[in-house]
C-alpha cells in the first residue's frame, strides 16, 4: 500500500514527480490491458474444455427469471430513492454519480440474465442422465464461468466506472482538496484492465475442486454406458 501510494501521491501533487508518476501508471494500464487482450481467448478456451451438465434446464430459467425481476425492480427502486434526495446542486451532483454507475451495473445485471436463459454459452450440456450431484455442481460452477464468459464486458465496465469516478475525484479535488477519490478512481481503472486475468485465475483455482468431485461421481457410470 505504502508503494502505491508513493506513486500516487506525486501524481496529485504534479510536477516532474507527477509526469514520472503518470508514466509508471500509464504502463501498468498498457500492460493490464495488453494481458486481457490475449486471455480473453484462453477464457474461452477453459469455457471450451470444462463442460458441465444438468438433467433440465428449467432451474437456469428460474433464476433467470428471479435475477432479472430483482435486477429491474433495484434499478427502479433505486432511481426513486435517489430523486428523493436531490434537493440541491450538490444532491443533483452525487445522483449523477449513483445513476451512471447504476445504468452500468444494471446492462452487466441483465447480460448475467441473459446467460440463465442460455446456459450453453458457458458450456452446461443437458444431459438427461445428469446426477441431482452433478445439477448442484453445474449451478455452482455457473457463478464461474459468467465472469469468464463476460470477461470483455466486465473489464471495459470496471474501466468506464473508473473513468467516471476519476472524473468526479478530480473535481472534488479541485473543490474541496479531497484526493482519496483520485487513488479509488485509478485503482478503479487498474482492476478493470486486470480483470480477465483475474477472473482466469479464480476459475484456474477454484474450477478443479468441482471437477475432482464430477470425477467421483462419474465413477459409478464407468462400464454402464457399454
């Protein structure tokens, strides 16, 4: 942290501190996004080799439903908490900030939505003689493969929350000489340009301990399906 913030702090303060500390900021940025570029491919290529099946795809459709419900009833809900506080410039200025970070959280809520109904996109089969096991294991491992298979998406939202943020921090830098909304706005930005590696990662650790439970349970099938 002290790292960070030794790089970031030269960069509120400008000078030639700030133009070095703009350029170590800008490389990271290049480099994060250069490795998303190239595992964007290879999310979907462990999309690809790690197929998982359930018996009906019914249950996908139902959360499905439920998440879209709840995502559109939070957006609207949402909204109209947010009118009620505004009551001045500066409660116009924080709804700006809620409304565009909510119209972004929202598309990413209904494109998850969207996968439910499709679960195909994310390599789950129907398979008949799919195990209740073998279901539980296919919704669990849902929740990883979204990231994946969304991993352009997310990573250019987190990066355009980012940007907003950085530019809201600046103005309140200027107003009121609070920076610490600068250092989140950049970190913002960073973790976007990280996220499909990041996603890569979660999925390389955590995918392989379902998979050793798909194993043993694949093992009372061995020789029936001759």
């Amino acid at each position: 942290m002290n790292a960070v913030l030794d790089i970031l702090f030269p960069l509120i303060q400008g000078g030639f501190g700030g133009f070095i500390a703009c350029l170590v900021l800008i490389l990271a940025l290049l480099i994060g996004l250069n490795f998303s570029d190239k595992i964007k491919n290879a999310n979907a290529e462990l999309i690809d080799a790690n197929p998982t099946t359930i018996s009906n795809p019914i249950i996908f459709k139902i959360f499905g439903f439920i998440f879209f419900i709840g995502i559109t009833a939070n957006f609207l809900l949402s909204i109209a908490a947010s009118v009620d506080g505004v009551d001045s410039f500066t409660g116009f200025y924080y709804f700006v900030q809620d409304l565009l970070a909510l119209v972004i959280l929202t598309f990413i809520g209904f494109a998850v939505s969207n996968l439910y109904f499709q679960p195909d996109k994310v390599n789950i089969k129907v398979d008949k003689s799919s195990t209740v096991a073998e279901d539980f294991i296919a919704l669990l491992t849902f929740g990883l493969k979204v990231p994946l298979a969304l991993s352009k998406m997310l990573s250019q939202a987190i990066i355009l929350i980012g940007v907003f943020l950085l530019f809201f921090a600046v103005i309140d830098l200027f107003a009121v000489s609070e920076f610490f909304g600068v250092l989140t706005a950049i970190a913002t930005v960073i973790t976007g340009a990280f996220a499909p590696f990041l996603f890569y990662l979660l999925f390389l650790f955590l995918f392989p301990i379902f998979n050793l439970y798909l194993a043993i349970l694949y093992i009372p099938k061995i020789g029936k399906d001759k």
